[in-house]
C-alpha cells in the first residue's frame, strides 16, 4: 500500500508533534529538579551563614514576607542571615511541589527551623511560597513567602 503526500504529511507532523511534546516535558523535569535542588542549597547556605552563596542565588529585586507580615529586601534577609545572635540548629523543607510556567518556577512546601536566639531557644513551622525566575539560563528566587499554618 502506498502513501499519498498528504497521508505522508500528516504522520510526519505527528511525529514532529510528540517529538517536540518529549523534548518540553524533559526540559521541564530538568528545570524543576534544578530548582530543586536550588532550594536545598539555600536552605543550606542560610543555616551556614554562608552569604556569598545567598547572595547569588536571590535577585536584586528579592523580596521576602515573614510569618509576621514584615518584608524584607534582599540586603534586610542577608543581614539578618548574618546575624550571630542567631544560631541556626536545623533548617529543613519537606513536600516541596515545583510549578513551572515558562521561565517562572512557583514552589510551595513545608519548612521547619530550630535554634537559639539571644540565648533563648526558638522553632518555626511555616508554609512556604518561592517564586524563582530563569534569566540568561539561571535561576533567581525574586519572592519568597512563609507563614504560620492554621490548626
């Protein structure tokens, strides 16, 4: 049996179709996996005090809302990052969910924080929402979002 042109036209834009349909959702699994593991490193680097790598991964435009309704500019969170009255024991994320729109990345997920400050012990549970953006192929958060659940 022979193909018309036409016949032939079409299975090969379908093919085209489901080959491009992989090649998005792969590049998709890539970046979300990418921030990811961004959001892992600055947990880690917020507990290590370590600012040079902060300082990297938030936007010049960062903005940050605490559980108390204040918000911070990139400079307000590095400083209070840097702050040794404050030690901090644990910082972990769990059920981190990534939601990729284009070059924008939404990430919600639990957060847990242990520590001393001013000699006295503290812990948080917060929800989270970080808002990351690719730009020339790398990946800034530019907003960021906890707050206290609701029991």
């Amino acid at each position: 049996m022979r193909l018309s042109y036409s016949s032939r036209a079409v299975i090969a834009a379908g093919f085209a179709i489901t080959l491009a349909i992989t090649c998005v959702s792969v590049a998709e699994e890539d970046d979300a996996a990418k921030v990811r593991s961004l959001e892992l490193k600055w947990t880690e680097s917020y507990k290590q005090r370590k600012i040079d790598i902060l300082s990297s991964l938030l936007a010049e435009g960062f903005v940050i809302t605490v559980e108390d309704g204040a918000t911070y500019s990139k400079s307000g969170y590095i400083t209070h990052t840097a702050d040794d009255s404050v030690q901090v024991k644990v910082a972990e994320l769990s059920e981190l969910k990534v939601h990729l729109h284009g070059n924008v990345a939404v990430v919600t997920g639990d957060y847990h924080e242990k520590g001393i400050s001013n000699g006295k012990p503290y812990e948080y549970r917060d929800r989270l929402t970080d808002v990351w953006m690719k730009r020339e192929g790398n990946w800034q958060v530019i907003a960021s979002h906890y707050s206290v659940p609701v029991k």
